[in-house]
C-alpha cells in the first residue's frame, strides 16, 4: 500500500551528461509527485570522488530545469537536510557505521581486489553464484589491529542474517523473494572510506523521508540488500518499484552506441523539451486514452503505477519525431522565432514574421530548418533538386512564358495565378502545380505554395520563372 503522502526522488551520479534512460526515471517519479500533490526530491549522489564533476551537476540542474522537471526539495531548494549531495554527508553515514558495527552487523575485510577475483572465478568454474565466502567474517580484534598496523586499509561488509527470506511487494513488478544465503555479505564502505552505493542510497532515502523509489529494473537486485541495511538501523524503508529497461533497436540496453543522446545533445539539435517528455512519458507506461501532446501538469493528471509496463520497452526515433513534429505544431509563434537562427532574423523582414511561420511551421521539425526557407524566400540564392530539374524539363519553356504572363496579371495572387495558367496551358492537377513549385522554391515538395509565394513577392517570382524558361 502507498503511503498517503508521496515523496519520491531522483538520485542521479554527476558523472557524465544525462540521457533519455536517467530522465525516463526522474520524469515517472516527478510524474508521481505532482499527481498526487506530493513531493519530488533531487539528490546528487556524488560519492564517486574520481569521476563526479562539478560541471556534469550543474549540466545536469540545468537539464532538470529545460525539461521542467522541478523539484520541491534537494540542491539549490533546500529542506530538511543541510547537503543534499552525498559528498557533503560523509559524517551522517559515519555515525550509522559505527550503530551497524556496535551491533556487530558489520566487520572490517582486508580481503584484496585480487583475492575477491580468484575467489569469483573459482565459484563461477564450480557452477555456484559468486558472493563473499565470508573470509574475514571471524577476524578477532587482535587480527584486526595486526592487519591495521601492517597498513592494510580495508573496506566494510554488512553481516547479512542467515537463512532469512528477505519478502517485500514491488509496486511495479509485484511479490519479491530473495534468499539472504545468496546475496553473502556486502561491502558497505569501500576502501578509501567512501559510502558504498548501497548504503548511502538507502540511508539518504529514509533520512530524507523519500516514501516511493521508482527506479530501473538493474536495481532489483539492491532492494534486498537496502532493506536489511534500514531494518537493522531502524530507519523506515520506502516503497520499491522497478521500471522496465529502455531497449534499442538492436534489444541491447539504451545507450550511445545505439540511438541515444544527452539532454544536452538534444537541446543544442533542436529538439522541444515539451517534445522529449511526452515522449518518454509514454516509454514503458500507457494511457488508458490517447491524450495527444500535454504539458507536464497533464501527463501527471493521466499517469498511472498500474499502467507501467514489466517488459522491456523499445526507443523509437520515428515515435519521438512524431512527438517533435506535434510540439513544433503548437508551439507558440513567439517562442518559435526566438528558437530561430539570428541569420532568419536576419533575413526575415520584420513585417512579416509572423506569415513566415505560419507558412513554413507545418514543414520544420526542427527549428534551424526554418534557415533553408528563409534563403528561398528572402535571398537570389536557390539551389535545385534533380528531382525539380527533372519536372522543369518536362514541363517546356513554353510553361513557365505564361507562368510569367499570369504572374504579371496575377500580382502573386496565387489562385488568380493558377487560375490563369491552367487557362493558357490547359494543363492540370500534379503537371500544374508541380513545374511551378519546382522554379519557386528548386524543389518538388515543401510549405504551401499560396504562403510562399505571398513572401516571396512579384519580383523574385518572376526572375526564377525566367531562370526556369532560359533551363529549358
């Protein structure tokens, strides 16, 4: 059963840019929040001293912020907590170290990379899962203090029980059983004396009152670990629930190698924030109804725990165009313009920025496209398809002589134009508008022909219509 005041949580490591799979997770628990009115946290988990960097945090708020995943607490909010970033709480989990070894629930391992390694591959060759065979379980002070003076620095293992059944519900994935016996103990602080994931993550969760974790189903494995840790300190444990995996096209894990970018990557391309999260929203979760493109509020209105898939879920470039193509259709104009070049403002009269996007709106997925329109509208430049060369041909000088002709009486109305042409050439439909389109724009497909050529104007209309004549 979910507690009645929700607070759930993103704890990503600074230690590389934010791809879709990090934002999928922060965006289902920040999902779960606001539908419920309750809280969404940030937690850096920056414990990995070599590898965090400040930079990769501050990419990876900024990111939070463009996609408009807020949080109520964490980094640069505040709370309950005086650091909301694991390396600024190193002396919270000493204090828990010491509670876990004062009931002997942990002990010292002076056990080397090497000696771990062997002692995997022996089991593995013998057909057994790999765990701690539990070497320095029963080292006695005197072996301890021996060990400490010879310089070895050794890591901290939990105790785990024995012959327990470690039984806990998943809200995503249903009733979980895991056997104490084939977990063996875990290290709890490393070597160099920094937290180990599994302890820190959980110890945070329950100090920081984090009440739901949803999170990727490479996790499942943890949960086992993590509730012993917060029953044996008796510190309340959150609820657990596991997302499915995001899958490439080739069904390896999402990665760089096969389709995915950053946040950032993403961004700097053009892609709309609005565009990436409905999209995601709908990866590995489903909507009783299509709902068509929502702002977060909504998505949050319609999400459901119940409707989270189990099974692997599938990027599909195609499926998140889609989305892109639907935002870029209902993004406000003047918000479209200012995501344009400066060289379209540049070339854009002032007068008519608003006819330009609405003519050319229906044809961009990305905002620099709108640069290649702004050439063909408002410069001498025009670089032509084969595919318009072609139809040029085929359509004769004789063409595009009336075309001008009709252009002239026309004054750019284009039905009038159209009108016009048909009359004079007696052609119609595809080897009408085609030949035309073609000498406008040097291309065979794209915006509508009336918006472009209102833009365009007379003149520049009828230079390319000779240019076309002088072709054929």
């Amino acid at each position: 059963m979910i507690h009645t005041m929700i607070k759930t949580r993103f704890a990503p490591s600074p230690t590389g840019l934010m791809h879709l799979g990090n934002v999928r997770t922060a965006l289902f628990n920040a999902l779960f929040a606001y539908q419920t009115g309750g809280v969404f946290l940030l937690r850096i988990e920056d414990t990995d001293l070599e590898r965090s960097k400040l930079e990769f945090t501050q990419q990876l708020l900024a990111d939070l912020r463009w996609l408009g995943l807020l949080w109520q607490e964490g980094p640069e909010v505040g709370g309950t907590q005086s650091s909301y970033a694991q390396s600024e709480r190193g002396d919270i989990y000493a204090k828990y170290y010491a509670e876990l070894e004062a009931k002997n629930l942990a002990y010292p391992c002076f056990c080397s990379p090497q000696e771990l390694a062997i002692s995997r591959k022996i089991q593995l060759s013998s057909g057994k899962a790999p765990r701690y065979s539990g070497n320095c379980d029963h080292l006695s002070p005197t072996d301890i203090q021996r060990k400490l003076e010879q310089g070895l620095q050794p890591t901290l293992r939990f105790r785990l029980p024995r012959h327990r059944l470690i039984e806990f519900t998943d809200i995503v994935r249903g009733n979980q059983q895991f056997a104490s016996a084939d977990i063996g103990d875990f290290i709890i602080r490393r070597a160099d004396g920094t937290p180990a994931f599994f302890f820190c993550n959980a110890v945070d969760d329950a100090l920081m009152g984090v009440t739901c974790v949803l999170r990727g189903e490479d996790h499942l494995a943890n949960t086992p670990r993590q509730i012993l840790i917060l029953e044996s300190l008796n510190l309340p444990v959150p609820q657990y629930g596991h997302i499915s995996m995001i899958l490439g096209a080739d069904n390896a894990p999402l990665s760089k190698r096969n389709g995915s970018l950053s946040i950032q990557e993403l961004k700097q391309n053009g892609w709309l924030a609005e565009a990436v999260v409905n999209y995601l929203a709908r990866l590995g979760h489903t909507f009783t109804e299509e709902i068509g493109l929502r702002p977060l509020a909504e998505l949050a209105q319609h999400f459901s725990l119940e409707r989270l898939g189990k099974a692997p879920a599938h990027f599909d470039m195609q499926q998140m165009q889609h989305w892109q193509q639907a935002a870029m259709n209902q993004i406000d104009t003047s918000r479209l313009w200012q995501l344009l070049d400066a060289e379209v403002h540049a070339l854009v009269p002032s007068e008519l920025q608003q006819e330009f996007i609405s003519a050319v709106r229906p044809n961009l997925l990305f905002p620099k496209e709108a640069l290649h329109w702004a050439k063909v509208l408002f410069t001498d430049e025009l670089v032509m398809e084969d595919s318009a060369r072609d139809t040029l041909q085929q359509a004769g000088a004789a063409f595009f002589t009336h075309a001008i002709t009709a252009l002239e009486t026309s004054q750019a109305d284009y039905k009038q134009l159209i009108q016009l042409l048909k009359e004079s050439t007696g052609t119609k439909g595809k080897n009408l508008f085609m030949p035309l389109r073609a000498a406008l724009t040097g291309e065979t497909h794209g915006p509508e022909m009336a918006h472009l050529l209102s833009l365009m104007g007379v003149a520049r209309a009828r230079h390319r219509l000779q240019n076309a004549a002088q072709f054929c």
